[in-house]
C-alpha cells in the first residue's frame, strides 16, 4: 500500500509539472507489461497503467484548450465505472484489459496531436 502511495505522489507531481506547462508537453512512453504475474506485479502495473491513462487525458485536454482548433481530434475519457475493485488476479487482470483498450483508442490520437501541434510556439 505504501508503494502504491509513493507511486500516485510521484505521478501527481509529474501531472502538476505537466499542467503548469505552456509549450506542448511531449508523450511518455506507455507502461511495460511485467515480467511475471503476481499479485504485486499486477497490481503495480494496473497502477502506472491507470497513471498512464490520466497522462494521456491531461495531455489531451491541456493541447485542446491551448490550441483552440475547431478541428482538434475527437477523443473520449476513460470510463472507471467497469473497473473491478477487488485485489485479485483475475480482476487486475480484468481491469489491465480495460485500461490497454482505452490506451489502444487513445494513444493514437495524442501521437497525431503531438506531431499535428508540437511545433506550435506559444
């Protein structure tokens, strides 16, 4: 729990530095899926994934607003509300399959945002 704690903090920050940005930030790189999969491992990964995911949403949103083209990509938000709660296997695995969904729909669109608008100045 302590480590799921540190996590969060860390991407919290890395979300902050993101939004207080003016240029265009650039993509990070998606999670890579663990060597094994237990209990820790999964749920470590479910974790960046899920941090991966509100990155992806951030950078979106942020480049919408500071761009203000009316033909910026149509994107969708991830929504939770299918996400199991309970810390197994089986519903770790469940809820990777969602977040890896969502990342498949949506990492494209924030590549051709970022080739589209990076070049941008402010």
């Amino acid at each position: 729990m302590k480590i799921q704690k540190i996590i969060l903090l860390s991407r919290l920050i890395s979300l902050f530095l993101i939004i207080s940005c003016t240029t265009i930030a650039s993509l990070i790189d998606e999670p890579t899926l663990p060597k094994t999969e237990s209990l820790k491992e999964l749920s470590t990964y479910e974790a960046k994934l899920s941090d991966y995911i509100m990155y992806l949403q951030v950078f979106l949103t942020r480049t919408q607003k500071k761009v203000k083209d009316p033909n910026y990509p149509k994107f969708t938000y991830f929504n939770p509300t299918e996400l199991k709660s309970e810390h197994t296997v089986e519903d770790l695995k469940f809820n990777i399959k969602l977040f890896q969904d969502y990342i498949s729909i949506t990492k494209p669109i924030a590549k051709d945002v970022y080739r589209r608008y990076s070049k941008l100045k402010n």
